[in-house]
C-alpha cells in the first residue's frame, strides 16, 4: 500500500480490525486518525465496528441474546468478504 497520500475510505475499512488491535505502525495510524478527523462517513463506521467488536467479545463472558447480535455478525462478516 502507497501511504504517501492521506488514504482511502476504502483503505481505512481495510484497517480497521488492526487499528482496534493496535497493530498499526505509528505513521499509518496517524493517517488513519486524520482520516477519520474528516470523514463523516468513516467517523460512523469506526464507531459501529468499535459497538460490534464489543459486543462480540462480550459474548464469551456474558449471554447476549442471539438475535441482537446476527445482524451485527453479518455485517461483520460481510464486511470481510468485500474486503477481501
Ligand atoms: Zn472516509
């Protein structure tokens, strides 16, 4: 990947499992965070995937009822797929 430009909403998507993993080198993540400074669209998006990666990991330790969750599940998924 080119970093030499700020990125991409589609490359920030692409990020977004390393950033909550705190994978990132320091220099992406400041891209990705001036990214997401200005796009309204990513902002929304961050903030679903933080909700749904909380809600995930919360199902090993606490019983959340299963229908609350597969939409989130499949959206995840999906969003796996399509980037792939
Ligand atoms: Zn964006």
């Amino acid at each position: 990947m080119r970093l030499r430009r700020d990125l991409t909403c589609r490359e920030l998507v692409e990020l977004v499992t390393d950033y909550f993993e705190g994978a990132l080198p320091a220099r992406v993540r400041r891209r990705f965070e001036r990214h997401i400074g200005k796009c309204d669209g990513c902002t929304a998006y961050l903030e679903q995937m933080r909700v749904t990666i909380e809600l995930t990991s919360r199902l090993r330790t606490e019983d959340v009822p299963s229908e609350a969750l597969e939409p989130l599940l499949v959206a995840f998924r999906d969003w796996h797929a399509d980037g792939a």
